[in-house]
C-alpha cells in the first residue's frame, strides 16, 4: 500500500515522516483546498481526529476534498473517525439530532 501524507502542521509531517519510513509522499496542505492534488488520485483516504476542529461548512468541504480526490466509484474509500462529542454532525434537520 503506497499511502501519503497531508497535513497543514509541520510539526506533525515530521512526526510523521520519523515513524512511517515506507510513505509514498509526505505533503503540507490544507485540507480545505487540496488544490494541487489531481481529482482521482488517491484509492482511499482517512482523517483521524481532525473535523472535529472545524465548523460543519467545514466539515463539509473536506469531505468534497476527500470525494474529489479519492478515485470514483467502488474502487475508492473514506474513513472519517472522530472523537465522541456531545454535538451532532448529523446534517441539519435530522430527526436524530436532539
């Protein structure tokens, strides 16, 4: 698996960089606009503990980022893992939202 990394905060690319050796590509981005990443590229993609630092408009344009980078169609996947919270990310007007 050739996997790369994305991550705004330098101190964390290194972190990365130290303990995963075998790393396809190691890159500083923003989540937000990964606009130098073709659409397509990727087979998958994962985002742990992340979204929960951002408000949903957010949350929603990273998920397009993730959608639009990730290959179309079954042969792509998302993994999106976030810490429990009291709020609901659910979208808006979702009866299981209190």
């Amino acid at each position: 698996m050739r996997i790369t990394a994305v991550d705004i905060s330098l101190p964390a690319l290194e972190s990365y960089r130290r303990n995963n050796p075998g790393a396809e590509a190691i890159r500083h981005g923003d989540i937000l606009h990964l606009d130098d990443v073709a659409g397509g590229s990727f087979d998958g993609a994962y985002n742990l503990g992340v979204v929960e630092h951002f408000t949903q408009d957010q949350i929603v344009q990273i998920l397009r980022e993730m959608g639009r980078t990730v290959k179309a169609g079954r042969e792509g996947s998302h993994l999106l893992a976030s810490p429990a919270r009291h709020e609901c990310f659910r979208a808006e007007g979702d009866p299981s939202c209190p």
